[in-house]
C-alpha cells in the first residue's frame, strides 16, 4: 500500500511539472482531480474488503441442516411438522362417529325387523316370522354386537318360532345364544335368563337329553322362586315341564 502511495505520488508530481512548464499550473486545480479518484478508489476497495471478510469468515458463514436439506429437497415450507396430536385426534373421532352411524343403522333396521317378525309370530305365520327374525338378529348383532340384550331377545324369539315349526336342533341353538348373552349382559339371576333357561330345558326334554333339561329346569325354578310375585307365571310353568320330566 506504501509502493502504491509513493508511485501515484511521483504520478502527480510530474504531471504537476509538466503542466508547469506548459504555462497552465495551479496547485490546487492539479491536484483536485487526481485527490477525488484516490479517495473513491480507497472507499471502493474498503468495501470490498469488507464484502470478502463479511462474506468468507468463518463465524459468519450459515450452516445447512439436515432437516433444512430435506426441506428443500421434498418442498416443503418451513413450517412444516407433519401430522400433529390434534390431526391425528381428529380422525379418531371422524371414524368414531362413522362407526356410530353404522350402528344406529343396524340398529334401527333390526327394530324394524323384529317388531315386522314379533307381529307376524303372533299371528301365528311362523314360517314368515323365521326369516325377519334372522335378519334382524344379523342387523342387531352388527350394532351392538352379540354381548348384548336386544341381541339375546331377538335369538329368544327365533328359538321360539323355530321350535313351532318343529326345528328343535335350531331352536336349541338360538337359546343357547340367547341364555349367553343375558349371563354377560344381566347376570345370571336376572329373570330373563331364567326364562330363557327354562325355555332351554323344555327343548332339551324334546330332544330326549333329560339330564340337561333337568339342569337348566331346575335353575329357572331356583331364580323364579326368589320373586314369586313377578314371575309365579314363569315358575309354574318351569314346575309342570319338570314334573312332565319325572313321569317320562
């Protein structure tokens, strides 16, 4: 920087000279023109310096990270963070709320059913009941599953027309579902179970297994005799097949 002072110096001097010897020097007017480009050369090449270190330190240059490559890469703005809680929660509840649509669909269809079937039974047109109590037991199951009273009543019904019509093997298996459902559903000592079972019992003594249908008898007599008041219709039935029973 020093060499370049001096030789621009020289620079000026002669050219001052040789103006001088020219007739036209001046001092000041030699020198204004020279001075101006001198000091907006040093200014430019200040910045410039200034540029390249701002530029190429270390602690200023940015670092890339792997997330900020992958950003870039896939297109991703930069608020991006996937599928969040609340997202996810979201869809659990819209699925949530298709299932129970689904349900009060089969529901509703397997009440239908079943007051279309309970009317035809009572009438005595057995053959057209059978059919609309198994769909409806279809329907009811798919609602609210086989764990369920409603699902126990309409395989109560099917039992009781199948066994009209003299299907003794499908009667039994429809009580069986039944007895089932209202042991996990009303508990053993509800009276619709005894019921059931002694419904269960009278089938079992018409397919000759005694020991069976003494059992199951013998159990809706016990849970009916707790409340007489309620079910002595019940009991005395459940009495008279046992007796029915003993004297085969």
């Amino acid at each position: 920087m020093a060499h370049d002072w001096r030789s621009m110096t020289s620079a000026l001097r002669s050219a001052a000279r040789s103006r001088g010897r020219a007739g036209c020097y001046h001092p000041v007017a030699a020198l204004r023109a020279p001075l101006g480009l001198l000091v907006a050369l040093l200014t430019l090449r200040a910045a410039l310096r200034c540029f390249v270190d701002a530029r190429w330190h270390p602690a200023c240059q940015r670092t890339t990270s792997p997330c900020d490559q992958g950003r870039r890469h896939l297109g991703l703005q930069a608020g991006f963070r996937g599928f969040s809680a609340d997202g996810a929660a979201a869809k659990e509840a819209q699925k949530a709320r298709k299932v129970a649509t689904v349900k009060k669909d089969f529901s509703t269809k397997a009440t239908q059913l079943y007051m279309q079937a309970l009317g035809l039974a009572d009438a005595g047109s057995y053959s057209e009941a059978k059919p609309l109590y198994k769909q409806a037991r279809v329907a009811m199951g798919k609602a609210e599953g086989r764990d369920n009273p409603d699902f126990a009543r309409i395989c109560g019904n099917l039992g009781a027309v199948c066994l009209a019509l003299g299907e003794k093997d499908e009667a039994a298996r429809r009580y069986v579902e039944a007895r089932d459902a209202f042991a996990h559903t009303l508990g053993t000592g509800h009276a619709e179970y005894a019921s059931c079972c002694g419904n269960l019992g009278r089938v079992r003594l018409e397919l000759g297994d005694y020991k069976e249908a003494e059992t199951l008898l013998q159990e809706a007599m016990r849970i009916q005799s707790q409340d007489l008041s309620a079910q002595h219709a019940e009991y005395l039935v459940s009495l008279r097949t046992l007796r029915r029973l003993y004297h085969e």
